[in-house]
C-alpha cells in the first residue's frame, strides 16, 4: 500500500514551496527529485521504508507545486532546502537524491555536513560536462498553458502519458505544466561542471545506487567516485538513469538495505 502524505507549504522569499511529508516518528529523509519530476515521485518508496523512516518531498523551486523562482542555482536551491529544514524543526536527515536532487543534496552535505547523517546518490554524477545544447532543450516546444487539459497533454508529444496526469488547474481555468521549460533549461544548465570537491568533501555513509544503462553516470566515473570516497557503498541496478521509475522494488530494497546499516 502506498503511503498517504501530507502535502504542505511554507513561504520564503517571498514564494510558495510546497513538499510532501509522509509523517510518522520515525528518523527523518529528505528526498529530492530531479528536473521534469516533483515530490510525488517518492510515494512508493515512502511506502517501502515504513514506519522507521520519516520521507519529507519537497517539490524543489519551479517544481511541481512550488511556485518560480528567479533564478536555480545551487545558492538558491540550497537556501530552499535550510529554509525547509529549518521550517520543520530537523536538525540532522538523511538526504536522497536523483539527478538535480543528487547535486543539491552532496552540495549541502559539502556546505553544512552537521546537517547531513548520511547520502544516497541516485545516478547522478560529479563530472558533468557542457556539450553545448541542454539535453533538456526539447520542453521549449512545449507550451506552458493551455485551456484544457487534455490540449496541452497532448502538446507534451512524447511525454504526454508521463505529463497528463501531474498536470496542475490554474485558479482562473486552464492549465499549466507542473514546471516552466525555460526555468528547467535555465536550471539543467547550471548543473553543468565538476563537482568532485563537493562529492569528496564529506565522508558520512553514502549510497551510490548506478543504472546500468544510465544516460548520464559513466561506469568508470561510477566506480571512481566510490573508490575515492570513503564510506562510498556502490549498488547497480538494471536500469537506465530513471532508477527509480524503472526498477521500484529494486531501488527501495537498495535504500532499505543501506538505511538498516546506519
């Protein structure tokens, strides 16, 4: 059975930021999802931990229901993230990330390790290099709005069956994107460099979890931000980059796993 959470918000700055919070006493993780997804992506492996863990969600800035922001870069994710924390009452969590969520979550860790009990990295790697063009630069086709929603589904092409149902109502009729293409490309961008300091700052647990026909984490690099990292456990899965999508059961027993040992 899935989990039911409780969907909240807080302002700051200024802005709405909305997250997920699947309650319980047990010992708090933050999950953070990566570009094109929100919070909600997290419900089945809230469900898998149970009782023993806290799962908080939030939908990152631009992202699902928090509102857009000014600008994406890891010093305005990060604020978001202390701001969140803060908003709570936790002092110390264990941060789980995909993708963007990765990168925000071992940028914390490097920033302000007290805060940080432990990491799991999902496919996402340290050395991302700038070919030029996003490799999100297709949602420029899309539009934001549209009157219906089954118009601006069907607009998303491709994505139409993955999009249609996260779709948000605007409050005077219409429809929008659960993100802005412009900011998503905006933010993909920025992700862009290296970021070994960052990975290697810390030494608390971490769990590398590695698709094994991943789009982005090189095999070499997968096994090298392991080995020189200490406390670095390394788990692959018969998946593309979308670990968690793609394998479920899978994933949640390689986080389950992890979380038993710290």
């Amino acid at each position: 059975m899935t989990a039911l959470p409780t969907r909240a918000t807080m302002t700051f700055e200024g802005r709405t930021l909305s997250y997920l919070d699947y309650g319980g006493n047990g010992r708090p993780l933050v999950a953070l999802h990566g570009h094109l997804s929100e919070g909600a992506s997290f419900a089945a492996l809230a469900s898998a931990l149970g009782p023993e863990w806290r799962v908080i969600a939030p939908d990152q800035r631009g992202h699902g229901d928090s509102q857009r922001a000014r600008e994406y870069t890891r010093i305005g994710y990060l604020a978001d993230l202390l701001a969140l924390l803060d908003h709570l009452g936790i002092d110390r969590a264990v941060f789980l990330g995909h993708s963007l969520g990765a990168i925000n979550a071992y940028h914390l860790a490097s920033e302000r390790p007290e805060l940080v009990e432990a990491l799991i990295n999902i496919d996402t790697a340290v050395d991302l290099p700038d070919h030029g063009t996003s490799p999100l630069a297709f949602v420029l086709n899309f539009p934001y709005t549209a009157a219906t929603r089954e118009e601006l589904a069907a607009a998303c092409g491709p994505l139409a069956a993955v999009l249609g149902p996260v779709l948000r109502p605007l409050p005077d009729g219409g429809w929008r994107l659960p993100f802005h293409p412009q900011d998503t490309v905006d933010s993909e961008n920025l992700v862009h460099g290296d970021h070994w300091k960052q990975w290697l700052a810390t030494d608390c647990p971490a769990l590398l979890i590695h698709g094994l026909r991943s789009q982005v984490l090189p095999a070499e690099q997968a096994h090298a931000m392991c080995s020189r990292r200490p406390g670095t456990v390394y788990r692959s899965l018969d998946t593309d980059h979308f670990v968690q999508q793609a394998d479920p059961d899978g994933f949640a027993t390689a986080v389950r796993e992890f979380l038993a040992g710290i």
